[in-house]
C-alpha cells in the first residue's frame, strides 16, 4: 500500500523470496477492500489490517497462516479502529486510530496477547494542537517490538513536520524519546540483537543527510548508513534472523528523486 491519499483502497499483502522470485498474492482485494501494515509473527504467520469496506467497517487486526490459508481476527473490541500491528512471542502491539472529530485526539498505542488477552493502552500522548493544519492524527504510529518484548520503538506525530521516534518500557510505561524536533523521524525497527533501532530521516535542512540511520535504544551512537545519493529511501527493517547488527542485512523501499544531490542521471 502506498500512502498517497488514496485510503488504500484496492490493496492487498504480498509475499515473495528475498530474491524477488515466487512473487505471490495472499489476500483478496477490491475497490473498497483494505489490507496493509502486514509484519511477521513467526515463519507460517503474519498479521495484519484488513476490512472488507473502508467506507462503512472500522478496520480490524487479522492473522493469516501461510501453509493453510487460514484467517482469524484478533479479538480488539469493535469499536476500536486499529492499524499498523506487530507481534513477538505473542506479545501484540498497535495504534488505535481515534475516529473523533476532534483535532486534538491522539491516537495511542495498545498492548495484548494475540489471544487478545490482556488488553490495555501502553501510551497516552497529551499534545497540544499545533496551529498549522494536520497531516495525520496526532499521536503514535508505528510501533515495533523489541526482540525480548521488554520494549516497543514507535514515532510520534506532533503536527506539522514534527515527527519524532521515541521507546517506551512495556513494563513501567516510561518513555524514551531518541530524535529531537525540529527533524522528521520514524518507522523505527529493532535490529535481531536488541542493540539498535533503524530509521528513516528526512531532514530537509541539509538534503545530504535525508536517508536511514541506526540508533542505540539508549539515544546514543546514532549514525547514517551509507546509501547511494539522489534517492529517497523509506520503510527499513531488518531482515529477520540475519545476524548481529554489524552484519544483518536491511530490506527498505526507495526512489530516485532527480532533484536530490548526487541524483543518477535519468536513463
């Protein structure tokens, strides 16, 4: 799915050899059809955001088993729009969309077992409306827990441009913000060790420096990963089971965008 306005209509979960080879469908799609936000459970499942009309049905958190074809919905109350959902060791974790006409409601993330045990809010984020008109809700987006479950990365919407990656304890709820403002910042994603966070950057200050970054979950030792000028890099993870950080493989998505420095020519 791509974020361009269109509510992703149309749009459906893919699956494919890391070499691109065996490309593949696994849901059904349609003009008003939704799935997207799909990630990893273990090697057979995967989860995801599905509703069948995004017109009249709030969307809900699906399971697909790869081998068998079979689906089923993650229990979340009805009432609750979800999205971007991620899930280790059947720890789950997602936003909850605010569907409130009022500006200044920020979405939050949520925390459960896949059973849909458990259930409770993880973040509260109090944010004062920016003057400026919204992009997105205000609020928590992108969640992704650590490899232990101790810990979720996620990015936080201030208004504006302002996007910022932050962490919070799944235990004690203590937050941990890891960019500054003032420098759009997010979909974070933990290396397979623990020890570090990737993340895109789009410091618009200095067009050098716009790509994907690593970062220590403490905020520290945080450093640019030498890409090919002139594209616009978006979406990293970590390839699961891959290695330590130093020599794990990333899978992003990228464009060449002409007007950026060391751009190639146009062929």
């Amino acid at each position: 799915a791509e974020e361009n306005g269109s509510d992703y209509l149309n749009t459906e979960i893919m699956v494919a050899n890391a070499d691109g080879t065996e490309l593949k469908s696994l849901t059904k799609t349609g003009p008003a059809v939704m799935n997207a936000n799909s990630s990893w459970i273990d090697n057979e499942r995967l989860i995801y955001v599905h509703t069948d009309d995004v017109h009249s049905k709030l969307p809900e958190l699906r399971v697909l088993n790869i081998a068998t074809k079979q689906e089923q919905r993650v229990p979340t109350p009805p009432n609750l729009a979800v999205a971007d959902p991620t899930c280790k060791n059947d720890k789950l974790v997602f936003p909850v969309v605010q569907t409130s006409t009022d500006a200044s409601a920020c979405n939050p993330l949520w925390i459960a077992n896949l059973s849909g045990a458990g259930l409770k809010q993880l973040t509260n984020p109090v944010i004062t409306k920016p003057i400026m008109p919204l992009q997105f809700k205000l609020g928590d987006y992108d969640p992704w827990l650590s490899p232990d479950g101790s810990s979720v990365a996620f990015m936080r919407y201030s208004g504006g441009t302002d996007w910022r990656v932050y962490t919070v304890d799944v235990d004690t709820r203590v937050e941990r913000e890891l960019t500054p403002p003032g420098i759009a910042c997010g979909i974070p994603k933990w290396s397979n060790d623990g020890k570090s966070i990737i993340y895109v950057s789009w410091d618009t200050s200095d067009l050098k420096k716009l790509g994907l970054y690593l970062i220590d979950p403490t905020g520290a030792n945080k450093r640019q990963i030498a890409l090919p000028a002139g594209y616009l890099y978006s979406h990293p993870s970590f390839v699961p089971d891959s290695g330590q950080t130093n020599t794990a493989q990333i899978v992003f998505s990228t464009r060449r965008v002409p007007a950026l420095p060391g751009s190639p020519p146009q062929e």
